[in-house]
C-alpha cells in the first residue's frame, strides 16, 4: 500500500501544502511538522522543500524571509491570490474525483441486483 500512497500524493501533495499555507503562512520544516500532524509520516522533508520552490516558481505563493534565532533567515511562505485560486481548483477536481471513486467502492462492495 505504501507505494500506491506514494503514488497518489506526488499528484496532490501541492494542493494539500497549499490548503496548510491557505491557513497560515509557513516555512519548510512547519509545513513538514503539519503534514506529519495530518497523519502524512512517510512524506520525506526534502520533497516539501522541491514542492516549495516548485510552488513559488508557478507564482501561487509569496516569500518572505525573516530572521531566525540560529542560521540563515528562514523563507516563510504564504500563499497569493493566484495559488488561492488554483487551491479552488485543486478542491473541485478532489471533490469530483473522490465522489466518482467512493461511487466505484460502493458498487463494488454493494453491486446491484444482487440478493434482489
């Protein structure tokens, strides 16, 4: 199952990063910590920060550095109008998908005619 997870989230992952910046902006390791709250353990802090640079270079968040009390300043990310909208589109295409395939698990557990 793990691989088929794996699979799944490369093609939803920046949608549910932005729904966690939709709520607060965030640096890297915040975004990885609240993915790990969100029960997403296997997600690997390396490909949040590919996803962050993928994000800010399709222009769906802003960044701002800010100080941090040990190293370099932290990039803090918060999401823009255009990522809003394209976390509008992420969630219609969820909801479309999700229905159709909780449609296809009902039928296939509870298949017409049969016991009729």
């Amino acid at each position: 199952m793990a691989k088929q997870m794996t699979e799944m989230l490369k093609g939803t992952l920046e949608g549910i990063v932005l729904a966690i910046l939709a709520v607060r902006p965030a640096y890297g390791y915040e975004i990885t910590a609240r993915l790990r709250e969100l029960g997403f353990t296997e997600i690997a802090e390396g490909t949040v920060y590919a996803l962050l640079i993928r994000i800010e270079r399709r222009g769906f968040v802003d960044v701002e550095k800010v100080p941090s009390e040990k190293g370099p300043p932290r990039k803090v990310y918060s999401i823009n109008t255009l990522g809003k909208e394209y976390l509008e589109e992420f969630w219609g295409a969820w909801s479309f998908l999700a229905e159709r395939i909780e449609r296809l698990h009902h039928h296939r557990e509870h298949p017409q005619g049969e016991g009729d």
